[in-house]
C-alpha cells in the first residue's frame, strides 16, 4: 500500500518551491531598481497563487483524489509560511548586509506619497518619526512574514472553495 501525501508534506515542499521563486523575483526587483514598485512587488501574490494551485493538484493527485476546504486550507498556508519566512529573510538579508540604502529609497517614496496627499511639512515630519520607527530591516522581516501568511490564508480560502474536492463516502 502507497502512502498518501499529507497537507505538511505538501504545504512544505509547496512552500518551498514558492519561496525559492519569491527570493529569485525579489533578487531581481532589487537588481532592477524596481523593488520599491508596489504594482510589480504585488505580482509576489501570482507567484502565491499559482503556487496554492499546484499545491492543491497535487495533493488531491498524490492522496485519494479528494481534499476539503480545511485540508487546501491548511496546506496553502503552510506554503504561505514558508515561503513568507525565506523571502522576509532574504529581504532581511540583503537590506541589513548587502544594500542598506535601500532603506533610505522606502523612506523617500513614503515621503513622496505623502506629498502627493497634500500633507504639509509638519504632518509629513511627524509621520515620518512614526514610520522611522517601523522601517527597519527587523520590522520588514516581521511584517513581511505576517503579511504573507496573513494574505496567504485568504487566498487559500478563496482558492480552495474552487478546487476542493470532497470525499462523498464521507459525506453524511
């Protein structure tokens, strides 16, 4: 008898594959000047999707052809986690010792976008003291891996509402 897959099997090889790509297209964002795009950064969460995807196929393709709304649930997490923590700390890694002046190019665009809303020079100050506080290489780890989990759980609801297949034996 084979064994079935399982959803941290799954979930972690998914995640790992995805994080890999994540650091890749990161890697290139930062070599492109282009990783403070928040358009192109987003494309990160197509790299999620297809990723929960596949996770999901496979999993219904390795175990008994079913996988229910928790099981794609869990697994696209997990590969949400995973991928979140080696591309945050990546991210961590190359900011805090290879380019530190990437932090400079966040807070410049910060700056930028309040500007852009009208804020006058005082307002923009003391807002800017607050996100000093936040923009740096330890608090885009954290936030970078809550984040992703946090958007990861979703897209795997969202996702697995559509590629779940329940198991009607048990169905009551």
């Amino acid at each position: 008898m084979e064994d079935k897959v399982t959803v941290s099997q799954i979930g972690l090889r998914y995640g790992l594959i995805v994080g890999l790509v994540l650091v890749v297209f990161s890697l290139i964002l930062q070599m492109t000047g282009l990783a403070t795009n928040n358009w192109i950064s987003s494309i990160n969460y197509i790299f999620i999707i297809i990723g929960i995807v596949l996770a999901h196929k496979a999993f219904k393709e390795g175990g008994d052809g079913y996988m229910s709304i928790g099981q794609g649930l869990g697994i696209g997490t997990l590969l949400s986690l995973i991928a979140g923590i080696l591309s945050s700390i990546f991210v961590f890694i190359y900011i805090k010792f290879i380019d530190d002046s990437m932090m400079q190019l966040i807070k410049d665009k910060q700056y930028e976008q309040m500007e852009a809303q009208g804020m006058d020079d005082a307002q923009i100050e003391q807002a800017m003291a607050i996100a000093g506080k936040f923009a740096t290489p330890e608090m885009i780890l954290i936030m970078g891996i809550i984040f992703t989990v946090f958007a990861g759980f979703i897209l795997s609801l969202i996702i697995s509402l559509f590629t779940k297949k329940p198991n009607p034996t048990l169905e009551v």
